[in-house]
C-alpha cells in the first residue's frame, strides 16, 4: 500500500528486494518514480494511483539499472525521464534489462528501458508539481540522479542511504570510490533541506537518520579506499537482506580496492 511521508509524497514498498516506488501528486496528475519490480507490484500501484484518484503525468528512473526502468501499460504514454547519460546507458544496456525483468519481473519488456532522456545539466523537473531538483552524480551507475522533492523535504536517494543495502560502487569507472564519496559530499551538502530519505532499497530514514547514513556509507566507503574490510554488518551474520547475493558484491569491490 502507499504510504504518505510528506504532504502529497507516497512511497509503496515491493517485497521483493525491498524496491521502493515514489509517487508525487502534481496539478495534473503525478510523478511516478522507479516503479516496480514485479508485474503484480505495478498493476497494484496503478491500482492505488486510481484510488488517490489520479493518473500518471510522468516518471523518472533515478538509473538506468534494469529494475529502476521498469513500467506498465496502465500508467499511460507519458514522459519517462532519465538524465541524459542514465537514458543513453539504459538503450545500451536494454537487451539485457529485458532479459533480467523477464526472469525477474514479469513485466511488459517493450516497456523496458524507454526513457526521455533530459538535457545535460538541468537541475529541475519541468512538470506541473512541487519543485523537484535533480541532484546528477557518477555513484553507483552512470547517469545516476536522486531527486529532493522540496516542499517536503525528501530525497529520493536511488540505489543509495540504504539501511540493508551497503554502497554498491560503479566498478567500471576510473575511481569508483571517488564518485562514490563525491555524492555523498553533494546529499551532506543538501541535508539540512532533507527531512526524509527514500532509499531504493530498504526502510525510510527520517530526521537525524538521514546524516546518519551518509556517515555510515562514506565509513563503508572510506575503508575500502583504505584497505580494510568496512566489517559492515549489512552483509554480517546478522544481515537479512540480500544474504544470497550482496556478501559477493562485498567481496567483489574489496577485491578491486586492494588491486
């Protein structure tokens, strides 16, 4: 079901991988961002748009990640917006989005990967709601843009600020730990207009929660550019998340920092 955490701001989280939807109520319509993951999870989210009694106006994919740019029939032919490089990355890539939102998802795959790509550098959304400011960065994956929807204070982080997921670095870059620590300088720059953040994945984090995570991931971050195991415990013993595939994505990003 959604869930309101700012005046007109729902977020509707997937069980599977913990993915979370937002969705903003503009003038005409709203905002839908990084619908899914699964076929059932979308036709439930247009579903509960229907009941807010509204239609989609546009989306936006934070990153061009194959579960970040997902969408269904019933929210309509509307604008998909990505920053420019997450669109060119998300054509790149299609094949193998829609390879793994078949396995996955169960989702329209024509409907994959079909982004308006934005022109460089803006800064924000044109549409007919609240200010939303782009915040673009080389985190994670190319292209990758969280949003501050302004007038409630929330960020919608994309695959970052993560309470079960650690940071999952862009490896293919020439300083993955660079870009990584770049962005969250840029979201602790911005905190004090943050009153809640909305992670890909994982729990809402509210108030003092959100610099809380920025500390924690640049700790994560900050050890692997140093050489030491971050011994964080999203993938410890006691992490029940992604138990049977992020302790490898830990070890994999060890591994290159030690190169």
């Amino acid at each position: 079901m959604l869930t309101e955490v700012a005046s007109g701001v729902w977020v509707r989280q997937s069980e599977l991988f913990q993915s979370n939807a937002v969705v903003v109520r503009g003038e005409h319509g709203v905002l839908l961002v990084d619908p899914g993951i699964d076929g059932d999870d979308l036709a439930e989210l247009a579903d509960d748009i229907a009941g807010l009694g509204e239609t989609v106006a546009a989306g936006f994919s934070t990153h061009p990640h194959w579960d970040h740019v997902l969408w269904h029939a019933r929210f309509g032919e509307v604008p998909r917006y990505g920053t420019a490089q997450g669109a060119k990355v998300a054509r790149e890539r299609i094949d193998d989005a829609r390879d793994k939102a078949a396995r996955f998802a169960g989702v329209p795959l024509d409907l994959v990967g079909a982004l308006t790509p934005l022109p460089a550098a803006t800064q924000y959304l044109s549409w007919s709601g609240p200010a939303v400011r782009i915040i673009e960065h080389r985190a994670h994956a190319p292209g990758h843009a969280a949003l501050l929807i302004e007038h409630g204070g929330v960020l919608v982080a994309g695959d970052m600020l993560s309470d079960v997921e650690i940071p999952l670095l862009d490896l293919s870059s020439a300083d993955p730990q660079g870009d990584y620590l770049a962005a969250l300088d840029i979201f602790d720059g911005a905190v004090a207009d943050v009153a809640v953040v909305v992670p890909g994945h994982g729990s809402i984090g509210l108030g003092a929660e959100v610099g809380r995570r920025i500390d924690v991931d640049r700790g994560y971050v900050d050890a692997l550019r140093e050489g030491r195991d971050p011994a964080d415990p999203r993938v410890g013993p006691l992490a029940t998340y992604g138990r049977d595939w992020l302790p490898d994505e830990h070890r994999r990003q060890m591994e290159h920092a030690l190169r």
